[in-house]
C-alpha cells in the first residue's frame, strides 16, 4: 500500500518491540497506520493503549 514511503527507524523499532499477540491483531491498515500515519484512528490507539505513555 505505502510501500515507496520511507518508514521511521523509531516507528519500526516501537512495531518490532511489540508483543506477538499485539502484533497479530493488527490488520495490514493498521500496520500501515502505525508506521506512516501522522495520525492514529481511535480503534489503533485502543488496541495500543497499554504501550502509549501519555504525557
């Protein structure tokens, strides 16, 4: 989908240090969203919401 832009290191640091689990139920969209997304939809941000430091 968003192969031709350039992923963050640190996105895809944050992705790979990811639980199994976690990372499996996340669909292709969501991925994507994760990796490129300037903003998240509410449905990723539960699905995160153990791993999200709020400031």
């Amino acid at each position: 989908m968003n192969a031709k832009k350039k992923i963050d290191k640190e996105r895809q640091m944050s992705y790979d240090s990811l639980p199994p689990s976690i990372k499996e139920s996340l669909t292709e969209e969501e991925k994507d969203l994760f990796l490129h997304a300037e903003q998240w939809p509410d449905s990723l941000f539960e699905k995160l919401e153990e791993f999200i430091i709020k400031e």
